[in-house]
C-alpha cells in the first residue's frame, strides 16, 4: 500500500522506473502504471462485477476498454458469466479474480499482489496462482508479489525475499529458496 501512496513513507524512497513515486499522489502513481489487488480484496460489494471492473478502467485509454475487459474475462471466464451480478455475493475466489480483474483494468505495467491466496479453497489457489504465471508471462506485466504460500510463491518467483521481523532475513531466485533447508524447514515442511 505504500508504494500506491498510502500510507505515505516514513522514511526512504520509492523508485519506478528510475523516478522517485514516494511524495506522488495516488492517482499519479496508478496512472504511471502501478496496480495493487490489496489483501483482504477489497472490491465494492454493493457493485456489480462489470461496475467493479470499470472502476479500474478509470485512469487506462478508453478506447482499450473492450479489449481490457475481453482480456480480463479470458483469465477469469467466471466473470463474464457473473458480469451483472454484485460483487459482494461471490465466492471469495470469484471476490479475489474480480481484484486481480480490476487492477488489470488500469493496462498496469506493475501488478501489486497482497496475499491472493489469503483464505481460499486450494483448487481455486491453483487457479490463480497460474493465473499469475500467465499475467507475468504472456502479457508481460511484473508482478510484486507478497503471499505466505511459500511453495507458490517461491515457485513462481523470479527474484525472492524471505521477511523477519520486517527486515529482508534471505534473497536470491525463487528456485534458489525452494531448495534453501532453512527455507524448507521453516516454511515448506511443516515448521519441522
């Protein structure tokens, strides 16, 4: 939430792209390209699910609105058929497609991930952990990813780092810390 402006920094700086963002207004900052699905979802429930996505549209050409909103319903189909229907009355994986949905509305060249998987049916983890991969892979969006799940993270993971205590306890590729012991025996065995 901090990089998208709030709150603001207490100290140090955030760069995108070689420009420091860290005094920008949250607006500037999504319009330069950064979208964040915040943890805990997020979306608007009294809204439908179409209304949902036009709200991330708001700051992306309005002339890509179709093809946005085509693109988002091929990653989650289950969208389009739920199109009319109020966010607040879907399942809570539907509720975290719909967020990941909408910060793709805004063309983002930056997708801000807190914790996708908080809470859902592992199929549905499954689910949108691909999806990730695809958003990643195929339409050449990066994706700053904050997630528990170890094991999905770390599979996915160009580049990881493992938080204690607020500070960066171990770095390196995603591969290189799926098979750290430490790692594993923290976080991918169970605590044992």
């Amino acid at each position: 939430m901090t990089i998208c402006g709030q709150p603001r920094a207490a100290r140090g700086s955030i760069c995108f792209e070689g420009t420091d963002i860290t005094r920008w207004p949250t607006h500037t900052i999504t319009a330069a390209g950064i979208a964040q699905s915040p943890e805990g979802r997020r979306i608007f429930p009294r809204m439908s699910v179409l209304e949902n996505l036009l709200m991330g549209a708001t700051v992306a050409p309005p002339e890509h609105l179709n093809d946005d909103l085509e693109r988002v319903y091929t990653l989650f189909p289950i969208l389009k058929e739920r199109s009319t229907q109020r966010g607040g009355t879907l399942s809570g994986g539907e509720q975290q497609m719909l967020a990941i949905g909408r910060a793709l509305m805004s063309r983002p060249r930056l997708l801000l991930l807190d914790e996708p998987s908080l809470g859902l049916a592992p199929l549905v983890v499954k689910h949108i952990f691909r999806t990730i991969e695809e958003i990643n892979r195929e339409q050449k969006v990066t994706v700053f990813l904050v997630e528990q799940n170890a094991f999905h993270a770390l599979r996915l993971a160009h580049r990881a780092y493992v938080m204690v205590n607020g500070k960066v306890g171990l770095s390196g590729t995603g591969q290189e810390l799926l098979s750290n012991p430490e790692i594993r025996a923290a976080y991918l065995e169970g605590g044992h």
